[in-house]
C-alpha cells in the first residue's frame, strides 16, 4: 500500500487499530514508546527521516490519549532541520505536544524568528503558524515587530499576511502592549481594503479581538467592514474558489458582521443606509432550498444578520420582522433552526425591547419545552426563564412546575432553580411565592439545592403577612404521606416559628402540631433531627401556660438526644432541655427569629455565576451587561464582580438560641438549624447550571459493591431459600439477558454496607442507597437505564416478608433513555425474623423482556444498633436473662476459621458492639447491640462466643435478649455469618495442634469479671 | 476564542484526528473526549446537531463511520461551523478521492496539515480549498 510514504508508521497505525481490546493497544503502544526511547537514546545513528518517523509517532500515540512523556526535544529539534518536510513535521508536532510554557520552546526562538523573517515563504507559513497556536508572552515581545511588519509588507504574498494576522492576534492576545493603538488602527482600517479574501478573513477576526477591547479607536474601521459586507452580498470580485454552494464566503459575512456587533451603533447616516440595506436584502432573501449545505450557510448568515440588526435597535418594523422570522423558525421542522431560533430569542430579549411581541409565541415555546431532544429542550425552557415577567410569570412557572415531575433528570436542578427564582421575581403576591416553592420542594426535593428552602424561610421571616399562611401550608404538607425530608425541615422551621399563629385551627394545638413533627424524628438524617430540636423547643416556648404532659414529651426527647452521637445535636439537646427549664424566661430567650438584612438573593447568584467568561467578551454579553440592572430584584448592593457576598454587619439581634455565636451571614444557616459540617456549601455553584449535561450519574450512588473483603459468598439463608431463588430466576432468563456481576455478591454486600449496586445488566443498572433508623428504614432505588432507547413496560413489586411492613413509591412504566429514576421504598421492621424480602423487577427492552427477583438488603442486621455496656451494666443483665427461651447457647461446627481480630470485624459489619476486656479469654468475644422493631422496639441483646484456639472450625455462641424470637433469629443469624464466611487470609490456626474438648478454660478470681461470666455460664 | 478543538472519531469512539487550540492537559483531554462523544454518539438523526457540554458548545456531523466534532464557545455561529466541518471534508473528499476513516487513519499528517491551513489559534484562516492544500501538493510534488 503506498500509504503516507512512512512505512514504519502505516504499520504501527495498522498494529494499534487490529488491536482486540483496549489492553492489547496498550501492549502495543508501551512497546513503541520503548522502542522510539531507545532509538533517541541512540541518537547518533537517526536519519531526519527515522526521527520524523518517530515523532509521527509520537503525535499519533499522543492523540490516543497515552502520555508521551520524553522526545519533546527531538520534536523541537526538528525545527531546525535545513530541509521542508523535515521541519515542518517539528512544527506541527511541537504544537501539538507542548504548550506555551514549556521550556523548550524558548531554546528554539531563535530559529523561529529567522524563519519568520527570512526569505523562504513556506518556513514563514510554518513558523507563523505555530507561534500563532503556542506563541507566549515571550514571543510576544521578541516578534511582533516582524510579524507586524510581514502582515502590512505590500511585497508578501496573501499566503503569509493570512497567517500573520492571526499570529498577531495570538501575540495582542499574549500581551495587549505589542499593538500600539495610535498608529495601528490606521493600519487596520487600509488592511480592511484587501482584496485577498484570505487575508481578509484572518484580519477580520483579529479585528474583532481588537474591537472587543476597545471600539472607541477602531471607529475608522466601521465603514469598511460595511463595504466589505456589501461586496460579498453583492456578489463583486469573489473568486469562485470563495464561494460556498453559489454563497461568497459565509465565514467572513458572519465575522464581518460579528465585528459590527461591537460597535455599539452606526452614526454616519450613509453608513447606516448602505448597512441596512444588506441587511434587509439578508432578512428578505434567504429562501429555504434543498440543499442542505446550501440552506445551512444561508441561514448562518440569516442568523448572524438577525443579531446584528437587534444590536443596531433598528426600527420596531425591522425588529417585529425580525421576530417573526424566529417566530416561523421555532416552529419548523427541522431541529437545527429550531434550535437556533429559540437561543435567538433569548439573545433577542436581551438586547432589545420586544418582550411583548416574544410573548405571542408563549404556547410554541412551551411545546419546545417538551422536544425530544434535550438541546432544544433546554433552550425552551432559557427562553421561558428570559421572558418572563409579572403578566406572565404564573403560566410560566405553573409551566415549569408541571414539566418538573417528567424532565429529564438531567434538567431538574436547572428547573427548579430556575422556576423559584422566577416566582421570587414576579410574585403576583406572597402566598403564591409560598406556594410554588413548597411544591417545588415537595415535587423535587432531591433536587431542590438547600438555597432554596433558605430563601423561603428568609423571605417568610421578612414578610408578616406570609408568616400565618405559610404555617398553615406547612402544616398542610405535614399530613402527605412519605414527605421529602427538605420539606420536613422547611416545615419543622417555619411552625417552631410560626405555628403558635395558628392555634386556633383545627389540628394545630401544640400538640398536635408537635406530634406529627415528631413522626418524622424517626426516619430523618441528623440535620433535620437538629432541626426538629430548635422546633420542639420553640414550641413548648409558645405554649405558656405550659402544657405539663407536652412538656414531658418533650423532655423526654431532649433526654434520649443528650447523649447522642452527633455533637451538634447533642448539645441542642443539653441546652434546649437546660433552656426550657428556666420557665417564663424562656420567652424572651427562644424569641422570634429577628428580620433576615436584605440581600441580593443567593438563588440569582447562583444562577449569575454560571456566565463564563471567554477570551472576547462577546458582544451580546457586553450589550446585556448595560442592560442587566432590571434583573436583580433583591440586590442592595452594587453588583460587584466578586462571587462572594460581602458580610454584612446589619442590626442583626442574634438569637440567643445560637450558642456558637456565628455571623449574621450565618445566621440563616446555623440557626434553621441545618448542622454545617453535614451540610457543607453546594459544590461549586458554576456546575448548577453548567454542567447539567455532565455524565448521567447511572452509575449510581458512589461505592459499588464488589471490594468489600469479607462478603459472605453463599449460605446467607439455607441452601435452597432466596440464593438460589434469585439465581435460578435468572438462568430462565439467561437465553436473553445476563447480569454483570453477581447478583447474590451484590446482595451479600450490600447486607453489610448501606449503598451500592444491586443488580446490573447490559440495559439497566440498579442502585440502592438505604439509611436507617431504629425500625424504620427507607432505602433508595435508582433505576438507571443505560441506553439511548427507553425501557419499557417497567414494573416493580415487592413481595414482603411477614415481619416486614413494605411500601414502595410508584415506579414510572418507562425509564426514559440514559436517565435515571429514583424509588423510595420505605421499611417497618415488625419483628425479628430472617426471611428476606424480594424485589420483583421486570422491564422490557425492545423484544427482550427482562424479569429478575432480587433479594433486598432489608436484614436484620440492619435493625440493629451496636451499643457498648460496661461491665456493671452487663453482668446483671446476663444473670437475669437465664437460661432457654430468652438465653440460647448452641455449639457451631465447620465455623470457617477466623481469628479473633478478624471475628470481631465480622460482629461490627454486623452492627454489634465488641467490648473488649469484659472477657479476661483472650479467645472469647463479648458484643452488645440494640435491636429495633415494633413489636419490641428497642430491646438489648448480648451475645457471647467462646472460640477454640486450637480448633478454629467450631465454637460456642451464646445469644441473650429480652425476646424469645429474637434471641432464636438473632442466634441463627450470627451463625450463618460464622459458617459461610471466607476467609481473606487462612487463619493461623496451629493444624499440628490436638483436638480439645469444647469448654474454655475457666479462669479463677471472683473479681474479675470474665470469670464472673464464665461461671455464670 | 472561536474554535477550541476539532475532534475526529469513529462510531466506536476511537479518535481519529484531535486538534486542540487551547491548552489542555491528558487527562482533561480523556475526561472531555470521553463524555462529549458519547454525548454525541448517542444522539438520533433527528436532534439538532448542537450539544451543550459544560460551558462550550459542541457542533457535529456525521458522515458514515466519521463523527467530526467541533468545540465553540457559546456566543459562536453554529451554522456556520457546521458547514465548515462540511467544507473540511470536502477538502478531504478532493484530496483523497471520496475520503474515507482509513484515508485519515493512514494520512493522518496530512489531515493534520489541512486542518493547520484551515484553522489557526482556534479562527478560521482559509477557505479556499486550492490554498489549502497548496502546500501537501507541493510536499507530494517533492517526494
């Protein structure tokens, strides 16, 4: 094959594309980089043509994505090589693999330049074009005279000015000095009159960065793009070879016309007419034709003339025309010109006045809202978000709050966002402002950022009026089954504050309203426990006189949360229990939180923080920026360039109930009760709305299931219970579709973690996320279609265990492509017991139906919490539980063999608490756990195991608990761990050593307390 | 800025000519070609050819196997780059004769020498085809 004449190459390319997998190429790969390291080690013997066979190579290598870490110099050196083909493989290489700071360029500089500025035009092309794409400051300062020099010399040929002009824009770029303004807007102004469409493109975009800086010198240069717009409209002096499709260079029309956009209007009257009179000719001439290619650069134009016209605020006939133009567009069928139809607008409403023509085409727009594909769709919903006002911001948000339960999961952070902070714009009036807010959180609270609860409590605090009715809806939510937990917190806030406005209602005494706040405690994360806390104690401060039975209530709560693990809340517990004691005093201290100082809203800036800067301010933006002032609404400070809001020291009274005595910046945060560190800031706030089409989290909730050392293979439940159920459901099925991994691994793992994967295949992969507390528990299922087409028919039941109270939320009948959709699924533990639940999951995937019954990881390990008893706690509580049905010992055989270390990590996993020391045998292991249910609710277990060092396959396993039943399960439970599981590490069993009866060895002395419970053993 | 990067990969992902014009180091590179690809690949004929992607835009075309990707700042004429893409493979397609993925795969020098003559620091620097390849017509001449 007489391929690129680099043989060495063709076949190394060849090599890598035969490869099978990504490991093979990775062989391949490693072994020419060790081969190209040792050919340039022994550099003496390279020819030029071996060494740009090399560094081809190496570009090559370098674009598969693998590190090429060495030959630079080699790349470098090439740009001294005498001959063409030579050096210009150095040059493109160079620029391809370095970038402006490496510091071998600085070596070749000298080269460069006298390549620049020698005779030989190809070397000028060559040299000219890299320090065009990888010039730096350097460069900059050492050869910008010459570049200057070469793009105005009237003896160099269009093929090098072209490409001095854009290496002067990489070196203006670099350093703004190197062009002096006074004598080179002259300069660019007789440039403009080139007749050479090369060079004509290459100065109109340098040009444009220099009119985007500063216009006030470049206004010589207005007429000029005028009259080189009007030679390509008119088709005058083109060369054939710059026309595209019958069109004279769509690619400077739309750079000329770009350029134009930076002036900020066109004063000369002649100027102006001969302007809008191409564009008029624009607007008026651009039919739709055939070709697609044709169609395509027309309308480029078409779009670019449309900007330019809104930015000149031409007349309001022109600019209705304009409208009606987008108007057609949005409406068309074919999606590229929808699409740019609708940024169009956007662009449109913010630079000119035509937000009540806009408005006409509302309906069309809220259609494109729901456009297959997710670019118009965003697009549609920027657009409804830019024109909204107060006439129509009802419809709008009522719009978006609708389309909220069925967007893309991609899209419901943005939506949210962007809804609330429309209704916080354009509130016709408070309560709707409530209103929609709450449904927001209520419709999506997993992806309502905390901003935006915050800025509902600020903006309930701020306004009396609103305060009786956003209790009331609060409390209204409270009675919805499987609330969010962001709309417990919103709602256990707002009524400790406000609820004592409602009193008189039916269903709001303190009581009540405390009651039903204290449903939730059970099942909710420790920040809103935190939050819950402040409530309770804001409630029993309203209730004067006090209500001596709510009081003990509570107390009581505050009692069981003054030694919990959080110490944030502990203290809460402490004080407000301290606190509430005081009697009237009580009053004043948990007063009403104090008016929140007015600030810009955090949401707004959430949402201005995602502008990104680009190296042109592009014009649209600066237009805008004059513009912006009537979209802040609660700003009381001038818009500063800074992110960070300043602190502002306002008349702030800190409520007493803030013991850490934070800023009143932080008032908001600290006091609501959100715990800082579990709530740390929201991730940069750029990603909001920057990164929504960042990669699907399918993945699922981080941690996936497979590492965990010790998961116990099999044997979970007897042989032929769920194991085998799940397995053999699935080989039914295995003609059509295998799982990836092992679902009963994946089961097993996640009985010991609290999220992961729980089953995967080619289409789906299911996640499970799960938090617990005491018998509750709500565990999270992300359904996660992996494909581009949706999967159907999906349907999800729950085939309950009689200890278990299950209750699944709806699942959708369709998982739309590449998203992912989350189930809860809450859980009530009855009672003990050690059957499982199953999920029984089927989808159809075009004419593959899938259906898998999976076990759920709802075990009884779960409902335990380990909790450490001190010898004087223990000892009574084994003497009292003696003997069958409440104490049950039993000695296992063909225990896997574990030592003791490892057994003890095996008994935390299974949330049981070793304590050390209780047993004086260093080959006995004590543990204490509480076990949660119903029926017992909190109920103390013990559990003993007296190991055999020298036979580590059995042992001796002593169960005790208040409950017949949950000593028998509990005891089975532990064993079927102790049984199946396998060891990481073969055990250091002694294998020469004798057989020994079971019994330990008892020790002596009566008190020590490991004697003490070996003899009541 | 323009033009940020101009991406050449096959329908299996596997890049086929990637041009940077800013800065970017390995892994960003295979974190961004990662994602915008199979942004892209997952796309129907009937959407749009333009994807947002973090705070660019990504402008493509499909032409058989080949998806050309080109990366542009948000304020950038859409259109306009499609049809570049377009009038680079044209450039291509009077080169090699009716191009193809392999014609890139085993030309890729020369590939990269248009693609220099076409785009310069991320603008368009020529679109007259006879220019552009003047100079890997002079190469061949040469060899």
């Amino acid at each position: 094959m007489a391929l690129s004449g680099m043989r060495g190459l063709s076949v190394f390319i060849s090599d890598v594309r035969n490869c099978q997998n990504k490991e093979q190429e990775r062989l391949r790969v490693d072994k020419e980089l060790g081969n190209i390291r040792t050919r340039f080690k022994n550099e003496k013997g390279l020819t030029p043509y071996e060494k740009k066979k090399y560094v081809w190579k190496m570009l090559y290598i370098y674009m598969l994505g693998y590190d090429v870490d060495f030959g630079h110099m080699e790349a470098v050196s090439l740009i001294s090589a005498p001959k063409y083909p030579e050096k210009q493989v150095g040059y493109i290489v160079t620029s391809c693999l370095l970038n402006e700071n490496h510091d071998f360029l600085r070596m070749v500089i000298n080269t460069v330049r006298n390549d620049i500025i020698g005779r030989n035009e190809t070397f000028q092309c060559l040299a000219l074009t890299m320090v065009g794409n990888i010039g730096g400051r350097e460069f900059a300062e050492s050869l910008a005279p010459d570049v200057q020099r070469l793009l105005i010399s009237s003896s160099c040929r269009p093929l090098v000015r072209k490409k001095a002009g854009l290496c002067l824009l990489r070196l203006y770029r670099k350093n703004a000095d190197v062009v002096n303004i006074d004598g080179w807007s002259d300069r660019m102004a007789q440039l403009l009159d080139e007749r050479d469409l090369g060079v004509l493109t290459s100065v109109m975009s340098l040009l444009v960065a220099l009119v985007s800086s500063n216009t006030e010198a470049y206004w010589n240069c207005l007429p000029k793009c005028v009259k080189v717009l009007e030679r390509l409209a008119r088709n005058q002096d083109v060369p054939q070879e710059y026309t595209y499709y019958g069109i004279p260079s769509p690619w400077l029309q739309v750079k000329t016309m770009r350029a134009l956009q930076y002036f900020p209007t066109v004063e000369d009257p002649n100027t102006r007419r001969s302007l809008f009179e191409v564009l008029q000719r624009i607007l008026m001439g651009t039919d739709v034709v055939k070709n697609v290619n044709k169609n395509n650069a027309s309308h480029a134009v078409l779009f670019e003339a449309l900007a330019l016209v809104m930015h000149l605020d031409a007349e309001k006939e022109m600019m209705s025309q304009c409208v009606a133009l987008l108007g057609k567009f949005i409406s068309v069928r074919e999606p590229n010109i929808r699409y740019l139809g609708l940024e169009n607008m956007t662009r449109m409403l913010l630079v000119a006045d035509v937000q009540d023509i806009i408005k006409r085409h509302q309906a069309q727009i809220i259609t494109s809202l729901k456009d297959p594909d997710i670019s118009i769709r965003r697009r549609a919903l920027d657009l409804l978000y830019a024109m909204c006002d107060i006439t129509n911001a009802k419809d709008i948000v009522e719009e978006l709050l609708q389309y909220l339960s069925t967007a893309d999961f991609a899209m419901r952070e943005e939506l949210a966002l962007k809804a609330a902070i429309l209704a916080e714009k354009f509130a016709p009036d408070l309560s709707w402002y409530v209103d929609v807010n709450l449904q927001l959180i209520d419709k999506a609270g997993d992806f309502v950022s905390d901003d935006i609860w915050y800025r509902v409590v600020q903006f309930v605090t701020n306004n009396e009026d609103l305060q009786p009715y956003a209790a009331a809806k609060a409390r209204d939510y409270l009675d919805k089954p499987a609330l969010h937990e962001t709309m417990v917190k919103v709602s256990a806030y707002i009524l400790g504050e406000y609820s004592h406005l409602l009193a008189r209602r039916p269903g709001c005494s303190p009581k009540e309203i405390f009651a039903i706040l204290n449903d939730k405690l059970p099942t909710v994360s420790s920040a809103t426990v935190a939050i819950l806390l402040s409530t309770y104690a804001k409630i029993l401060m309203h209730k004067q006189p006090p209500d001596p039975e709510l009081q003990e209530q509570i107390w009581a709560i505050f009692r069981k949360y003054e030694s919990y693990i959080d110490v944030e809340i502990q203290q809460r517990a402490v004080e407000y229990f301290a606190l509430s004691r005081k009697g009237a005093a009580l009053v004043d201290i948990l007063a009403e939180m104090p008016k929140f100082p007015e600030r810009q809203s955090s949401l707004l800036k959430k949402a201005e923080d995602t502008e990104v800067d680009t190296a042109e301010q592009s014009a649209i933006k600066l237009r805008s920026q004059q513009q912006m002032s009537n979209a802040l609404v609660v700003t009381d400070q001038p818009p500063s360039s800074s992110s960070v809001p300043v602190s502002q020291p306002g008349p702030v009274k800190m409520p007493s109930q803030n013991m850490e005595g934070s800023s009143p910046d932080q008032a908001m945060t600290k006091v609501n009760g959100t715990v800082d560190k579990i709530d740390p800031e929201p991730a940069p706030s750029a990603d909001l709305l920057g990164d929504l089409l960042g990669p699907l989290a399918i993945e699922g909730p981080p941690g996936t299931a497979v590492s965990e050392e010790q998961n116990p293979v099999s044997g979970l439940e007897s042989p032929n219970s769920a194991d085998a159920l799940a397995l053999s459901t699935l080989s039914e099925q295995s003609d059509s579709v295998q799982p990836i991994g092992n679902v009963a691994d994946r089961f097993h793992a996640l009985c010991l973690k609290d999220s992961g994967v729980l089953y995967e295949d080619p289409y789906i992969q299911i996640g499970l996320k799960a938090e617990w507390r005491a018998h509750h528990g709500r565990l999270v299922l992300f359904l996660g279609n992996k494909n581009t087409s949706p999967l159907v028919s999906v349907r999800a039941v729950v085939l309950p265990p009689a200890h278990l109270k299950l209750e699944l939320s709806m699942v959708p009948e369709t998982i739309p492509p590449r998203a992912q959709v989350q189930c809860p699924l809450e859980v009530v533990n009855l009672r003990a017991s050690r059957d499982v639940a199953v999920l029984d999951f089927a989808y159809k995937f075009g004419t593959t139906a899938v259906d898998v019954k999976l076990r759920l990881p709802a075990v009884l390990n779960k409902f335990l919490q380990p909790i450490s008893v001190s010898a004087e706690d223990f000892f009574p509580q084994w003497k009292s539980l003696s003997g069958p049905p409440l104490k049950l010992q039993e000695v296992v055989r063909g225990v896997k063999p574990m030592s003791i270390p490892e057994m003890a990590n095996l008994f935390t996993n299974l949330q049981l608490a070793v304590t050390p020391g209780l047993d004086v045998n260093p080959n006995n292991l004590v543990a204490s756990t509480t076990f949660f249910s119903e029926s017992t609710r909190a109920m103390l277990c013990l559990v003993r195991v007296e190991t055999d060092p020298s036979d580590r396959t059995q042992l001796r396993l002593t169960i005790a608990s208040g409950e017949p039943a949950l000593t028998f399960e509990l005891k089975e439970f532990i064993k079927e761990y102790l049984v199946s599981v396998p060891t990481a590490s073969p055990a250091p069993a002694p294998a020469a050593a004798p057989l020994q009866p079971q019994p330990p060895p008892i020790a002596a002395g009566l008190n020590d307390p490991g004697a003490m419970l070996a003899g009541l053993l | 800025m323009g033009i940020r990067f101009v991406l050449l990969v096959n329908k299996q992902g596997q890049t086929r000519l990637a041009q940077y014009y800013e800065y970017l180091t390995l892994d960003e590179r295979r974190a961004l070609e990662g994602e915008i690809v199979r942004k892209c690949l997952a796309r129907t004929e009937h959407q749009c050819s333009f994807v947002e992607h973090r705070n660019y835009k990504v402008v493509y075309r499909r032409y058989a196997s080949l998806f050309f990707l080109v990366g542009v700042d948000n304020d950038e004429n859409e259109l306009a780059i499609l049809e570049f893409i377009h009038l680079l493979v044209e450039t291509m397609d009077r080169h090699f004769g009716n191009v193809c993925e392999l014609d890139i795969m085993f030309h890729l020098e020369k590939a990269h020498f248009m693609l220099e003559e076409m785009v310069m620091n991320g603008c368009i620097v020529e679109t007259n085809k006879q220019n552009i390849l003047a100079p890997i017509q002079l190469m061949d001449k040469a060899s």
